[in-house]
C-alpha cells in the first residue's frame, strides 16, 4: 500500500474529512469542538491539511488562527492508519503553514484519548494543567430570532438550586421529568421513554409556574409560555392561532412549553349548548400527539383546577404524569422563610413561629410577608417606631408576626381538601 501523501484541504475532501472525523470520536464521548466549529475554522481562513492514499482522505487536521495564535481543532485519523506516525506528519505540514501566516504560539485542546493526543506529545506540546469549563446552550443561530418572535428566552441556570422548600415536589419532578430528559442515554438503557408532556396541578400560588421555568433551567432549554388569553385575541380564532403556534415551536430543537391556566383551551366538552371552547379543545388534543413525536421538547401545562379538564386530555398517551403541586409543609416553609429573611440576622429570628403562624400560606405569600416585615423594620429605624423601640434595630420576629397578621392568605381549608381529593383521583406518578 502507497504511504500516505500531506496537502491542502480542498472543498470537495469536505465529505471524505467528515467520516474521518466521526471514525475518530472516542466512543460514549462528547468532541471539544464539534463538526460545526471544525468546518466553520477551516472555511473562515483557517489552516487545513489532509493526508490522503489515491482518493482516499485518510486523515485530516484543522487549526483557527486567531491574531499570532492557532488553536489545533482537528486532528483525525482513519482506524486502519493510527499507530503509523500520520498524526505527528499532519501536525508537521500544519505547522508549517501557520509559521507562514506568522503564528507563533499553538494550542490544542483534546480529550485525553482523542485522536490526536499523542501526535501532539510527539510533537513537543506541552500538557498543561487547566480547567476546561463549558456550557452549551441548545439554540442554533437560525432559532435565535423565531424564539423571539414567540417570546421565548433562555433563562439562568441557576433556577432549579434557587427553588427553597417543596422537596416532596422538587424530588418527583427531577426524578420524574428532568432525569430521562437530561441522560436520555442511560435512560434509554433502562428502557425508560423520556416523559413529552406533564400537568402540574394544585391550589394557586404553589409554583407551578416557577417549576416549569425550572425545569427549563436545569435542562438548559429554552423557555416559550404559550397564553391562552393571547390566543383568544388572534385573528381566526383560538384553535387556529393554537395550531399556528406549535407549527412554530416545531421548528424548535429544543423547548420547554409552558401553558398556565391550561383549563381555558382544555375545559371539559359536551355541555349543552357546546362551549365555544370546543375547538381549541379538539386542537389541543390533536397537538399533543404530534409534538409527543419529537424528543428534546416538554410540554409543561398547568391548572388550578384540574377537575374541570376534559377527560380526554388526562387519558394515557397524551400526558405522561398528572403531578401536584401543593401548599409548602412545615420543612418548606421554613426553607421559604430563611430565603427572605437576611442573613445577618437570621439566628435571632425565631423561624418556627413564623412557620406555625404561615400555615395557609403559599411561597409568594410567605414572600409578600416577609418583605412586608422588613419593610416596616426600616420605616422604624429611619423614621421611628412605635413605643420604645430603638432606631436602627433589624427586623425582629415580631415585624415578621405583624406581617402575616396583615396579610390575607391564598390557600383556605376548603381547598386543601379539594386538592387532596384531586390527588386520589387523578394525580399519575
């Protein structure tokens, strides 16, 4: 057999360097830089070389020049040529076209068993020990601008560790939904089908909402909230601006769908006369199958009143789980508490008595409270308090105690009750 002969790239090796790009990714292992950057270092005045037998692309490598650095970004060997030196020629003719462009410092970053490691030691470059760090954010450039346009937005990673409290629902969610979403792999392996749509459900206030987008943070998808109300001022009716909508979010690699207040689309059919909510009913159930078909993207709906669904729309095969969502217990209104309540502080307030005094309370409530407390411990200090009470004192629990008096609660008994009837009934785990 001919030894391998080193030239320039040319466009039409681009099909033959692409299989020898994908014969050299390690096995069960992401590339640092993947094909797009390859190519995309290669066509905007890169540095590209291949090693060819006949017509056959044997091996390739690829360098971005940035100023009097280059950064190697390719270095692929066909299986049958490893082992033979070609990974230490290739590095050889490339760096000598990029001295020629007046590069002087040269910078690799690979796996430790990527193709192409040890021509770099062979080479002379040195390992040095770094921290690679990264990020990908699953938005082509091309969604950029439809995500926009449907109001849509990456929102920060940090969501889902800012939840405080409601680990009951915290745990099932992320063992539930964000686990096969997140290792769809190991998933697969287990034989578990990647949940595509769920309905979270339970007294107002409780975080539905607040779930979803951090559900979508911690997967690092995009967030698009599809509203009822908006549909209903669309020309041509809701069923028609429902399914103009999706047929967008199609074009999506990604998403977290989000529709609150699900039981205005979705409201139980067969009254008499017909609601004028039928067809956009109709849609929405012919939707979900559809967008069931694609992996990557949720459908996150969530309702008050999740009694008053139609049925249909609860049936297996369209959604995978009914989750509540409930009032927090006493552990995650303490956590709740101790978010809002500064820090500084924080050890001469007794929380327990705030927790036993917030019982009815939903997060935003708890919220509400606890700014309402410290708002009046800091008229106090600037202003004055009542009685003897010495300026420039933090908030002490009784601020916190006046507070929750002052405020009317979200949740009543009535509703617990009905909740927990829902959750016998039609909540699927």
């Amino acid at each position: 057999m001919p030894a391998p002969r080193v030239r320039d790239f040319h466009d039409d090796d681009l099909d033959q360097v692409v299989r020898v790009w994908e014969e050299s990714r390690a096995p069960g292992r992401h590339a640092v830089h993947g094909l797009a950057e390859v190519l995309a270092a290669i066509r905007d005045d890169g540095v590209a070389v291949v090693a060819t037998v006949g017509e056959v692309v044997v091996a390739a490598a690829a360098a971005r020049v940035t100023g009097d650095r280059a950064w190697v970004v390719l270095v692929a060997i066909a299986k049958e040529w490893r082992g033979q030196g070609l990974g230490s020629a290739m590095l050889i003719e490339l760096e000598k076209r990029l001295m020629a462009r007046g590069v002087h410092r040269l910078s690799a970053l690979l796996g430790e068993d990527d193709t192409g490691a040890q021509a770099l030691r062979n080479r002379g470059y040195q390992q040095r020990d770094l921290a690679y760090f990264e990020r990908v954010v699953p938005l082509q450039p091309a969604e950029v601008g439809l995500l926009g346009e449907l109001g849509g937005r990456i929102l920060p990673a940090d969501l889902w560790d800012a939840l405080a409290g409601m680990e009951r629902e915290k745990q099932v969610i992320e063992r539930r939904i964000v686990l096969p979403l997140d290792d769809p792999d190991m998933a697969e392996e287990y034989g578990v089908q990647p949940p595509r749509a769920v309905v979270l459900f339970g007294p107002p206030g409780t975080g539905k909402t607040t779930f979803a987008k951090a559900v979508a943070s911690r997967l690092g998808w995009p967030f698009l909230e599809v509203f009822p109300s908006r549909l209903a001022a669309a020309g041509g009716g809701q069923a028609l601006a429902l399914r103009e909508t999706f047929a967008e979010i199609d074009e999506l690699e990604h998403a977290v769908v989000f529709i609150d207040e699900v039981e205005e689309i979705a409201g139980q059919r067969g009254g008499r006369p017909p609601s004028t909510t039928e067809g956009v009913t109709n849609e929405l159930l012919k939707i979900i199958p559809a967008f069931r078909e694609r992996g990557n993207r949720l459908l996150v709906c969530a309702t008050n009143f999740v009694r008053s669904l139609d049925p249909a729309l609860l049936r297996h095969g369209r959604f995978d789980y009914v989750i509540p969502v409930g009032a927090p217990d006493a552990a995650a209104r303490a956590a709740i508490w101790r978010r809002y309540i500064p820090p500084g502080i924080l050890g001469a307030i007794d929380v327990d008595a705030l927790v036993a005094a917030s019982e009815l309370f939903t997060p935003a409530d708890i919220e509400f409270a606890a700014r309402k407390g410290s708002q009046h411990a800091l008229e106090a200090a600037v202003y004055g308090g009542e009685g003897d009470r010495p300026q420039r004192q933090g908030p002490v629990t009784a601020d916190y105690l006046a507070a929750l008096e002052q405020t009317r609660p979200t949740l009543t008994r009535a509703m617990l009750d009905e909740f927990t009837e829902d959750i016998e009934s039609i909540a699927r785990l």
